[in-house]
C-alpha cells in the first residue's frame, strides 16, 4: 500500500494540461489535477490507501464517495477542468475540499424522481457531517466532512488553514451538520 500514497495519476494523452501533482504531509494529502473520468478511479484508490494509512478506514464510504462527486461536479460543470484536492486526517474525522476555478456555486436542490442526474450533493450533504460550498478569489471551494467515531490520529485539527494555491489559504473551520 505505500507505493499507492505517492502513486500520480494519469492524464489523457490527449490533454495537453499540467501533469498531477501530489504530496503528502502528515495526515493531510494534496493533489492538483486535471479533472478527466480516467482520473477517478486512480484517485479514489490512492486516497483509500491515505485513509487506511492513517486508520479512517471507518469513513471510507462517505469520502470516496464524496470525492469522486466533487471531482465529477468540476469535470461536467467547471469551464477549467483542473482542481485541487485536499483531503485531511482530524482527531475525529476527515476533511474533504475540492478547489476548482469556476466562480459559479453549485446549489443542492430536491432531486427530480425522473432525472437521471442531480442527486450527489444532496445525497453527499445528507451523508457528510458537514457541508459547504465559498467562493475563493480564483473560483470556488466546496468541502465536507466525514466522521470516524472512535477512530484518528492527531493533527492536523479542524481549523488549521491549509494552503490552495496561488497564495490563496482556506480556514477549515467545520462545525458537525452545518456549512461556515
């Protein structure tokens, strides 16, 4: 498992975009990324092995789960398709936030009972202990958070900030069922 922590993604190679970039610090991992449906899978197994690795395997479901909606919501909304992507290990759970460069927020709605689309956020949002979306000066940032009861290791805690590029900081201050 710990050739997959510093495992990179493979992008199109019809993508002329920046290759991904990954890095691991502690408990936090980092990836900036070109968003493409070939990327999902590889990114969710390398984000399960940080999880393991840092014994949240309790909160797998929803963060893979989680992850891969926020990646698919940049790939089919955001006009540039590359994101970051911050995933922290806390004392009493994981915190999830995606980057991308689309100002436009994404807004949860009551699903239509006929769509065939339209259903991750408010299912992420009913899962997820927390839940946010906050424009950023290059875009937007949508985050959540996933419990692990009995489970974690130790920093970095809620609140710490954690870097998103380009000078711009985020302060992950997260309260359980509520957004900042």
């Amino acid at each position: 498992m710990p050739e997959l922590l510093n495992r990179s993604v493979e992008q199109d190679s019809s993508d002329r975009s920046r290759p991904a970039r990954s890095r691991t610090f502690g408990s936090q991992w980092e990836m900036t990324l070109t968003v493409t449906e070939r990327c999902l899978g590889p990114v969710r197994d390398i984000a399960r092995a940080h999880l393991r690795c840092w014994g949240m395997a309790q909160a797998e479901g929803v963060v893979l789960l989680g992850i891969t909606e926020l990646l698919a919501n940049v790939l089919r909304h955001a006009a540039v398709k590359e994101a970051r992507l911050l995933v922290q290990a806390t004392v009493d759970g994981v915190c999830v936030t995606v980057a991308d460069f689309d100002p436009r927020l994404p807004t949860v709605r009551v699903p239509d009972p006929f769509a065939e689309t339209g259903r991750g956020l408010p299912l992420l949002q009913a899962l997820a202990e927390g839940f946010g979306v906050a424009p950023s000066p290059s875009g937007k940032v949508v985050w959540f958070r996933a419990g692990c009861a009995g489970e974690g290791t130790g920093p970095p805690a809620a609140g710490s900030v954690a870097e998103l590029g380009s000078g711009s900081a985020v302060r992950l201050a997260v309260s359980p069922g509520g957004s900042r």
